[in-house]
C-alpha cells in the first residue's frame, strides 16, 4: 500500500515538539520526505534520522534563514510540495494590552505572523514553477474568538495569519496552489501542559468551555494537517479549518 502523501516532499516549521513534530511523523508515516526546520539542533537531528528526512537551523524570523531553509529543501528533494508553516510562540509577558510592552508584542508578531509571510513568499515561487503545491498556514482558535484572558499580540497574530492566509488561498487558487489556515483548539503540548500542572484553576477555567471537556492531542492536529497536505482535500482553499473540539461553536457546553 502506498501512504496518502507518498514521495511528496514537505517543510515543517517548529518540527521539534508538539504539533509540529507529531506532524513530522505522520508526513513520514505517509511517504512524505519531510524537511524540519527549528532552533533545537539536537533534537532536529535525531527526529530527522528517526523519520529519514533532513533537519535545517533556521530561525522563521529572519529571512535569510527561511530563504536558506526552502532552498535547501529544493536542492536536496527536487521540488516542495507541503509547506506547514507552524513555528509559533505564546510568551508569558504577552498577556493583557494594559501589561504587554512593544518588545513583547513586537517579538510575538515576528515569531508568529511575519515568519508566515517569509515562508509563504519564500516557497511560493517554487510551487508557481511546478503550478501545485498545499501550504498550510498554523493560525489558532483565538483568530476567530475573544478571550478575557488575553494573550494580545499572540490573538493579533493569528487573525493576521488568518486574513493572509484566505487573501493567497484566493490569489494563486487558478495556479495549482492551495493555502489552508489550521485553526487549533487548546491542544495538548509540552507548553499548555506545563502552565496547567501548576496551575488547576487556570486549566478548569479554559475547559469549561470545550464541549467535549478535554483538550486536543498533537496527534489530532496532525491528522488535520495531512489531510490539508494532500490531495483528500483538493477543493479546499482559503480555508479556516477549525479543529477545536467544538469551542468555536458552542454557547452552553454539557455538564
Ligand atoms: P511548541 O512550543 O510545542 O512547538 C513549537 C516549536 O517551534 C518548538 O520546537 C520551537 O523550538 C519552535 N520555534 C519557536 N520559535 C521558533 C523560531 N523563531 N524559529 C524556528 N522554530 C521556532 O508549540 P505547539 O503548541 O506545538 O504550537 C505550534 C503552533 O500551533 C504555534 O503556531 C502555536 O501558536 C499554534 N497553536 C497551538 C495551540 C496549543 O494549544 N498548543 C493552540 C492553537 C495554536
């Protein structure tokens, strides 16, 4: 049996952890030759080796970085076929507007929303020359909802993920080309689960309003991103794929 993305080739931004590494597998799993780009150099080697794909230092801030990162990926595969550009921080002093200063709120917006830029004008000229090519682009539940616990440069981030995310979906739709935005529910990493052992009430306070009362595993997200990767979902563009447990739609959750 063939894998549902065989011999396609795949970046992955922040493929060390959480949603980005369980998608890392899964692209593997699939037949992908997978690219994973990241600052943690020790883990991105062995997870290279333990998918047999090809591990670049890169920084999704900087340019010169992202533009290495794409090309590297041409030059050892032939060609980029997925892009899943996912790297992305949630800072604690990014956190209401009365208490974040402009460097945290600066530092949130390169990290999350310039770096989607970077990389989509980066790969783009690539899947023009072969006219195909799935981007898809980690925005977040909070692009689509308020929070009264605010984290306001990281919501901001994600809705301008969001807008840029439809505006190429639509612009490069007649090229062969699609960008989806996967919009997560709070998922399950190393981060969330670290702020929430320490503390019950800020865990409980968030909870309650997931209708299926738990949070999403990074294995859940990465089946989501196979499916925007491949060709399953070829009508779909412009897209806010919400993966949320239902918390987008929900006003009264069950008890
Ligand atoms: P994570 O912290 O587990 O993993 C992020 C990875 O990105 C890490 O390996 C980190 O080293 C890497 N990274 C960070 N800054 C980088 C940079 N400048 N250059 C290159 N790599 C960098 O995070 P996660 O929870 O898996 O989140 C992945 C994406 O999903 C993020 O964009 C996040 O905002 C989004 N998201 C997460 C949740 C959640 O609840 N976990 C919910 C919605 C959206």
């Amino acid at each position: 049996m063939t894998g549902r993305i065989e011999g396609k080739v795949a970046v992955v931004t922040g493929g060390c952890s959480g949603i980005g590494l369980a998608t890392v597998r899964r692209f593997a799993q699939e037949g992908a030759k997978v690219v994973i780009a990241d600052l943690s150099d020790e883990q991105g080697a062995a997870i290279a080796e333990e998918v047999g794909g090809t591990y670049v230092h890169g920084n999704v801030a900087d340019k010169t970085d992202v533009d290495n990162l794409f090309k590297v990926a041409h030059e050892t595969y032939g060609r980029i076929d997925i892009a899943f550009n996912n790297a992305g921080i949630s800072p604690p002093d990014d956190d209401s507007i009365l208490d974040t200063d402009l460097e945290a709120w600066n530092r949130v917006q390169l990290v999350n929303l310039t770096s989607v830029y970077l990389c989509c004008k980066a790969v783009l000229p690539y899947m023009l020359e072969q006219k195909s090519g799935s981007i898809i682009n980690t925005a977040s539940f909070v692009a689509v909802m308020g929070a009264a616990t605010s984290q306001i440069s990281y919501s901001a981030s994600k809705g301008g993920v969001l807008t840029m995310t439809r505006e190429l979906g639509v612009q490069f739709a007649r090229e062969g080309i699609r960008v989806n935005a996967l919009c997560p529910g709070p998922v399950n990493t190393p981060l969330l689960k670290e702020l929430f052992a320490k503390d019950a009430e800020r865990a409980a306070r968030r909870l309650v309003h997931v209708p299926m009362g738990r949070f999403g595993e990074p294995e859940e997200m990465a089946n989501a991103v196979l499916f925007l990767a491949s060709d399953e979902s070829s009508f779909m563009t412009a897209s806010t794929f919400l993966v949320d447990g239902g918390i987008s739609g929900a006003y009264v959750t069950p008890l």
